[in-house]
C-alpha cells in the first residue's frame, strides 16, 4: 500500500477569519495544485476547518442547539463543496465526507472515526475530504468536534506516515505572529514547551486555536506519526520530512 499523508487544511488558510462566509479561492486553487502532486506518489486524506463559515455559523446560532445544527451543517456543507469542486478541477479525486457519517463521540467524549469506510475510499483510489463539525455524540445529541481532531485521530487510526497541519503562516510562533513583532518561529514542539507559547487564532475561532492544535498534534506524535504544522510554500518538505521553516512536534 501507499504511504498515507493527512493534510488538516486550516480555515485561517482557505478562508479570511476576519470576515464571515469569505473563501480565499487563490489560496484554496494554489493549495489544490499541491495536493494533486502528493497524489502522484501518496493517498491523501484532507480535512479542513471551519474558518469564516464554521465559527462564522456557531456564533450565529446564538446558543440555540437547534439553529447551531442547522447553521453549521449548511454552512460547512457549502465549504466543503467549495473545496471539492476546487480539488476536481486540479484533478484531485476527491470525495466530501461530513463528519456526521464519519464520527462519534464515545461516552469519555472521545472522537472515534469510521476507519474502515475511509480505509475503503483509499483503496479504491479516491481522497477522502472531510471537515470539523457536527458529529453524534453516544450521550446523545450532535456536537462540534474540530478538524484538528479529526485530522489527528484518523492519522493515528490509519497508521498515517505523516500528519500535516496546513496554516496561513509559517507553523508555531512563540506567540502570535500576527499581533505585532518579536514572535519566534519554533522549530520544534515538544509537551514541555507547550506552557510557554502564547496566542490563539487568527479570527473567529470557537474550538480552540492554536492551542488544541497542539494537544492534537502531540497525541498523534505520541502514536508515532509524523507531524508537522507550516505553511504552503514548505508542504514537500513536510511530506517528505525533510528540513525547512516549519514547525515539527515531538512527543
Ligand atoms: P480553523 O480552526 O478554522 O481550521 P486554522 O486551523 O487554520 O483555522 P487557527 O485555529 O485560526 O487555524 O490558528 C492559526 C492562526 O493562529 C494563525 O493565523 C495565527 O495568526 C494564529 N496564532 C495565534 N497564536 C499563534 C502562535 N503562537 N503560533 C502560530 N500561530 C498563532
Ligand atoms: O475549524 C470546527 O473545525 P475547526 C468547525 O477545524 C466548526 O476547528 C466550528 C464548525
């Protein structure tokens, strides 16, 4: 089989957090080109965030669960078929999965993913792209479970080679890069230095930011995978782990 990557496309990336319902479709065609080259010689799995539509449908929903649910799944229904539509057109053979027909929440409030139905795609040489959103919790009801978490849990039940977390800047500062000057990019992420880095999102975020990136990132290194988050311009060199500026996490 195939190496398997997992590209978590973040919405900061492929959306402008800053104002709702917005798509950057240069960002989103450019980053398509790149995932129709990792086709060549790897199976791909994607999931993209929420950005301006997700976070954007959240807070719309104004605390009201059924409004939230509809909200976020029109919402990120019509995301997801943007990024689809943009990943055909640069060839890409990929298939929109909602979260709500991939995964649960077990009763620890752990996301458990539908292996075996992603697994099934793979083999038969499609690319599966699903997204942070709505998914059955075992307690009862839908919850909002992010595309970090998502991303990370399928890398770990796939035995991924690498899991990549695509951001619109160059991967983990010391504290956000956009709030003005002296931010350090890290070149590495290890659970020691997690208390020390400051920041949150780059907009509308209601999942948690940069900081449950890393939880995710680290439970996945933990599990042996690969990880790296960065921005477009080092994606080879993340797919192929070799040296670049982007941020690399270690168990
Ligand atoms: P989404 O959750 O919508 O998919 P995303 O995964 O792309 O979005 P965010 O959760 O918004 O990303 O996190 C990325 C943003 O976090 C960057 O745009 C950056 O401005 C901001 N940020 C805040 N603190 C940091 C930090 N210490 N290092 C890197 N980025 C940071
Ligand atoms: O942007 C959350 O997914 P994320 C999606 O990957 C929402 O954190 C808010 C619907």
């Amino acid at each position: 089989m195939h190496r398997l990557i997992v590209v978590k496309l973040g919405g900061s990336l492929i959306t402008d957090k800053q104002r709702p319902l917005s798509l950057r479709r240069e960002a989103l065609a450019s980053v398509s080109r790149e995932m129709a080259e990792i086709c060549e010689s790897r199976r791909l799995v994607i999931v993209h965030g929420g950005g301006s539509f997700g976070h954007f449908a959240v807070l719309r929903a104004a605390g009201s669960r059924s409004k939230l649910v509809e909200e976020v799944r029109y919402w990120m229904t019509q995301l997801n078929l943007e990024v689809v539509r943009t990943l055909r057109e640069r060839g890409v053979p990929a298939v929109g999965l909602p979260p709500i027909a991939l995964a649960v929440l077990d009763g620890e409030g752990l996301c458990r993913v539908d292996a075996e139905l992603v697994s099934w795609l793979l083999e038969a040489g499609l690319v599966p792209v699903t997204h942070g959103g709505l998914v059955r919790a075992e307690a009862g009801g839908l919850e909002i479970v992010s595309g970090d978490t998502l991303a990370s849990e399928l890398a770990v039940r796939l035995g991924a080679e690498a899991l990549i977390y695509l951001m619109d800047v160059d991967g983990v500062y010391t504290s956000d890069p956009r709030a003005g000057e002296g931010a350090r990019l890290l070149k590495v992420v290890t659970p020691r230095s997690l208390d020390t880095i400051r920041g949150s999102s780059s907009g509308m975020d209601v999942t948690g930011g940069i900081r449950l990136k890393l939880m995710e990132a680290l439970r996945a290194a933990r599990s042996g995978v690969r990880v790296a988050l960065g921005g477009v311009r080092e994606l080879r060199a993340m797919v192929e782990g070799v040296e670049g500026r982007y941020t690399i996490v270690k168990p």
